[in-house]
C-alpha cells in the first residue's frame, strides 16, 4: 500500500506542483491549504508523513506542529523561506524532523520523504531483534519506540530516538555530527550541523521537564557529543 503524504500549503503553485510531483512517484497525496483544515482531518485520519509551510494564516506551520505533537509522533518536514533561520531551528526544537529552504528541488524533497519513511521501516522491522537500552536511569526500547527516564516517559519524535539511540550504545564514546546525522537519517542524506544541534537540544529540554538535573548528553565543541552513563 502506497505511504500517504499531507502537504500544508497556502501557495496553490506549491501545492499543486508538489502533490503531482509526490504522486508521479507512487505516494498517495492528501493536499490542504489552510492549517486549520488540515489539523481536522490529520487528527480524524492520520497519514505517514507531513509537509508544513510555516507562515500561513489562520493557524501556521507552529501551531499546527504543535497540536499533531499532542497525539502524533509522525515524521514532518518543514518548508522554510531562505531567510527563516529562526523559524528553522524553532520548528526543529518543536519537533519537526526535517526542513528544506525555498526554492528547493523536488528530487531533494522526495530523497528526504523516502530516508524518513525508511528509517520507520528499518526500525520496525529489526525491532524483534534489538534488546532493550538501560543505561542507568534511562530506558530505550526499539521494538515499541519508548523511551523511560526514571520510570517516566519521554515522548520523542523518530529522529530524536535515533539521534538518542546512536548516543546511548555507546556511552562515553564521543559521537561526531556527521555520525550522528548518518544514525538519524541514512548515508547520503545531507543535512547542516544545524540540524543535528537543535534536535540535541530539543532532547535535552524534554529531559529537563522531567528532571531538572539531566546532564547526560554531553557537548564537546568543535568535536560532537557523547552520552555519559551514570
């Protein structure tokens, strides 16, 4: 059965250009160009993958971030003007798993909608087969996509687990972000260290919420991160 893509989009260009583009390549499209539309239908009928515009009216790209967050961990790319930095690195720390900058290529959107929906699939289908992670206080299981700290759940969207993952096998070892990249989303997925340091920091402050003295992931400048056992 086809993966199904939601795109959210007031630019009818846009939306009209990629949804062809998705559809020529086998996915089936669902198209919304108001935010408020599409929370009501996402929340009734949820599908495998969403493409936010971020500057809509009625309810934006943030907003509406935040409100599928409540009940939906699935995958979300952001689409960005050239000159929302800002908006780049607050959507990621909101929990969006990607961002891609206006104008872009199809070709790249598509490349990354299939290395999100691959990561999903490669975790389901090696999850019989990974134990679970327990290192100290923190708990990681693969096969039900959990993730425990001091007995509380922690809600973390694909790419965080992953990014958290990759850390926690092996604790103390010191993990660049080009592995670390390569953990969360495949080889020859490219994205900026950017991205990689606002997903960290979005582990972190979910984290603090529970526990105010979490200091388990550990930054080492100009070299990547590590997680610290213990």
């Amino acid at each position: 059965m086809a993966n199904s893509i939601a795109i959210v989009d007031d630019d009818r260009n846009i939306l009209t250009s990629v949804a062809m583009a998705l559809e020529a390549e086998g996915f089936q499209v669902r198209a919304y160009s108001d935010g408020a539309e599409a929370l009501k239908s996402l929340t009734q009928r949820p599908a495998d993958l969403a493409i936010l515009d971020i500057k809509m009216p009625r309810m934006d790209g943030m907003e509406l971030l935040s409100q599928l967050r409540k009940q939906s961990a699935m995958p979300v790319i952001f689409l960005t003007s050239k000159d929302d930095e800002v908006d780049e690195v607050l959507g990621l720390r909101m929990g969006a798993d990607d961002y891609i900058r206006k104008p872009f290529s199809q070709r790249l959107l598509v490349e990354r909608i299939r290395a999100l929906l691959r990561r999903g699939e490669l975790q389901h289908e090696s999850s019989d087969a990974e134990p679970v992670i327990q290192r100290g206080d923190l708990t990681l299981d693969p096969s039900r996509h959990q993730c425990g700290w001091k007995g509380q759940n922690v809600d973390l969207t694909v790419t965080e687990f992953l990014i958290l993952k990759s850390l926690a096998l092996r604790p103390g070892h010191v993990k660049s972000r080009d592995q670390l990249m390569d953990g969360a989303y495949g080889e020859h997925i490219y994205v900026d260290d950017r991205t990689i340091d606002s997903h960290i920091k979005r582990l972190r402050k979910k984290f603090k919420l529970i526990d105010s003295d979490f200091a388990q992931i550990e930054t080492l400048y100009g070299v990547g991160y590590r997680y610290r056992d213990g």
